[in-house]
C-alpha cells in the first residue's frame, strides 16, 4: 500500500537561542529563551511568537474541520 500523503508542513516548537524577530509580524520580538513555533517550508524555517502561532493554528484548524465537513456532506 502506498505512504500515505502528509497534508501539513514540517512544524515544532522551540526555544529561541538567540533574539528573534517574528515572521508574520517583524515588530513581535522573540527573546532568547522564549517558546516559538517554527514552521519548515522549502529549505527556510520561519519563526513566529506564541501569540501569532495561536493564530496560525487556529486557522489550520478551521481549514481542516472545512475539509473534514466536505467528506462528510
């Protein structure tokens, strides 16, 4: 049986070792030592604060609950 097609992107959350600067939002700061969410897309990770993160997983979210109504209707 053929492997199974992943729908979603390489993500995980990390402590920033360094000063970072959120990249939906350049004016959140990710300090060191702060959890952020860092999403691999293309050979380049982006790194978003905790606040965005929240945001960006709630979308997933209502994208993947949308897709689950259609195999059901």
């Amino acid at each position: 049986m053929p492997k199974l097609k992943r729908l979603l992107v390489s993500a995980c959350f990390e402590t920033a070792q360094r000063r970072r600067h959120c990249s939906r939002n350049q004016e959140h700061v990710i300090c060191q030592g702060d959890k952020c969410l860092v999403i691999k897309e293309n050979m380049s990770k982006n790194n978003y604060c905790m606040e965005c993160a929240a945001l960006i997983l709630q979308k997933a979210r209502q994208d993947l609950d949308c897709l689950c109504d259609e195999i059901e209707a």
